[in-house]
C-alpha cells in the first residue's frame, strides 16, 4: 500500500507503516527528523499529491488556529483560521481513496462536521491524555490496542520554549503504530 503522511516531520507514522511493509512517505515543509529523508518531501503536501498516486492519506494539519486551546485568540485570527480551515478542507477532497484527517478538539467540529473518533493516548499505552479528533474516509474507526492507567495532561505541561509546538504535535508510537496496523489491513 502506498501511504502519504502529511504534514509530518517526525516519520513516526511513516516509520510504522514502513515497519509493516508499506510504501509509507511523510511530507512537511520541515525537514524531517527522521533518519530516512529518502523516505520525506520536503515540500507543500498539494504539489506531492498532484504527481502521485497514494492508497492512503494521513493527514496532521497545523492545529494553531484550530485547537479549542486557542480560542481565545480566535477573534484576532480570523484570516488566519480560515485559510486552516480551506487547508483542511482541501486535504479532506484529496483524490485518495482513504483518508484521515486528524486534529485536537476545535473548529473543524462546527465548520465542518464532528470527528468520527475522538481517540487518546492511554488507550494505546500511553498513560497520558490529549484527546485526538479523526475525520475518517474509508476507513474504520480505531479499536484501543492497550488501554493503561496513570493518565495525565503532559502534553498541556510542556515548557516554553521554541521547541515546544514540535513536542505537543508529534503522534505517540502506540497511536502510529495502531494506525498502521488496523488501517494497514483495510
């Protein structure tokens, strides 16, 4: 199966894919930090989706101007959050059979439509929270893979610091690896 993981740097949900023998891609307008650039454009995510061809599209738009954590800002933004919102709508109409567009809880949910699934990290073996939104095409819910305790807001901690949007927007293991797993098989 051939996989595009958009708005990635990380290769963490690449790297599960490809560890289960897919054709998996992340594409970012970073640099990945990943140890295959092979394996990463390094470009807009609609110029890769104009040449090629995928079965699957793992979506992690930029939450800045969409996650309720945010909403205060929002009245003072509101160019800003609409161009988010045509971004996420334009990944959403991506020629892909299968898609995800994932998110925090926010906008997309009154402009768009409520998530399919609201998933958090304890629920794949990871004792913190952060609830997830997804917006499914073609695909099957997620079923919990190890649902432990010791659940608290780590993300909601982090420091300040420049590196700190990096640290909040990269996906858990078990949540990658759940996602290659279960939608690997689809």
């Amino acid at each position: 199966m051939r996989v595009i993981v958009g708005c990635e740097f990380s290769q963490i949900v690449t790297m599960a894919f490809r560890n289960r023998g897919h054709e998996a891609f992340s594409c970012d307008l970073l640099p990945t930090e990943g140890n295959h650039q092979e394996w990463h454009y390094q470009e807009d995510i609609f110029s890769i989706l104009s040449r090629e061809k995928f079965d699957i599209g793992i979506f992690h738009p930029p939450c800045t101007y969409l996650a309720v954590s945010g909403a205060r800002w929002w009245k003072d933004r509101q160019q800003e959050q609409q161009e988010a919102i045509e971004f996420v709508m334009m990944l959403a109409s991506a020629n892909i059979e299968k898609i995800v567009i994932e998110n925090p809880i926010g906008k997309l949910s009154t402009v768009w439509r409520k998530p399919d699934q609201i998933i958090q990290p304890w629920q794949y073996g990871h004792g913190e929270t952060k609830a997830t939104c997804l917006w499914l095409k073609n695909l099957p819910k997620l079923t919990p893979t190890n649902i432990v305790d010791g659940r608290e807001q780590r993300i909601w901690k982090e420091s300040p610091g420049p590196d700190r949007w990096k640290n909040r927007s990269r996906t858990y293991q078990g949540i990658a690896d759940a996602f290659a797993s279960q939608w690997g098989e689809s």
